[in-house]
C-alpha cells in the first residue's frame, strides 16, 4: 500500500488517511484523528521539528534497542475500527505488537517500512475507483461481489465520505 494523501472530511470535519493498493485502483480510507495525521504529514512533507515527535520517539527506542521495523499491516476493520500489527526484527527474532493503524502508519513513514493491508481488509472496506466498476453494471470487469446490507449501512460514513470526495487531483505529481 502506499499513501495517497491525507484528507479532511468536510461531513465530520476528521481526517482521512487514504492507502492505495499499488498497481491497483482499490483505495482504502481510514479515519485517524488529528494528531496522528499530523504526524504522518510532518513526516510526508519532510518539515523539520525541534524536538522529536511521539513516533520519532518510539523509532529512536526501537533502534536503541536493536530492532528494526520489518512492515506493518492492516489486519482487521470491525465496526468501522481498524487494527494494525507492527511487525519488528528484534535481533534476529520476529515480534509483532498490536497499534492503531495511524500509529502504526506514523512510525512506518520514519523508518521507510512497507505499508500493507490484509486482502480481508481490502475486500470489506476498500472502494475500487476503476471505470470497469464505477458503472455497477455487473460485466465482466466488474471485481465486486454483492455486498450485504448489513455492512453496507455499517460502512455508510465511509461511502458517503467517498462519494464527496474530489479526485481530480490524484493525477497531478507530488511535490
């Protein structure tokens, strides 16, 4: 996954991490709360800061303490909640410690560590923003499958934060 961008939701007025499959048009929105977000973009944007930040800090002891950030991933979305794994290489050892995803994201855009997220997560609660799948008229192009009721109304907020959401700048390059 890599970040697309970072996004205020102008229903709610939070902010929304959106994680884009590489070579895919599947997107992911995550809501995450101010602080986080802020992290994250200091970080995207380079912006130099006096004192370290949280998750500088918890790099700085990871490192201190002889281990590295391997990957982190998304595991789960259950009722609108994400959950994320941080995968570390302590020395040798393999360990993984459970985060919030934008705390998870935070410390992965310090250490330049792969982002990913659980085909599960993908099909639950990513939108596909392809031309095959925005007509919904079911031809071959189409990778979706039904989607229940019962998740659609739970992921409402979500498809309503979507369907407002301008994409026309996705095209243009990052600074």
């Amino acid at each position: 996954m890599s970040i697309e961008s970072i996004r205020l939701s102008l229903m709610n007025y939070q902010r929304v991490l959106i994680l884009r499959e590489k070579d895919s048009d599947r997107y992911l929105p995550i809501f995450i709360g101010p602080a986080e977000a802020d992290a994250i973009a200091v970080r995207l944007q380079d912006v130099a800061v006096a004192r370290p930040l949280t998750h500088d800090l918890l790099r700085n002891m990871i490192e201190q303490l002889g281990g590295r950030v391997a990957y982190i991933v998304v595991t789960d979305v259950s009722n609108d909640t994400f959950f994320a794994r941080i995968i570390l290489d302590v020395r040798g050892e393999t360990m993984e410690v459970d985060s919030r995803p934008s705390d998870a994201i935070a410390l992965a855009v310090r250490v330049e560590a792969p982002i990913y997220a659980e085909e599960a997560v993908l099909d639950r609660a990513g939108v596909l923003l392809d031309e095959e799948s925005e007509g919904g008229e079911g031809g071959e192009g189409d990778r979706r499958k039904p989607a229940d009721p019962a998740e659609l109304e739970r992921l409402g907020a979500f498809k309503d934060f979507i369907e407002g959401l301008d994409l026309s700048d996705f095209d243009k390059p990052k600074k």
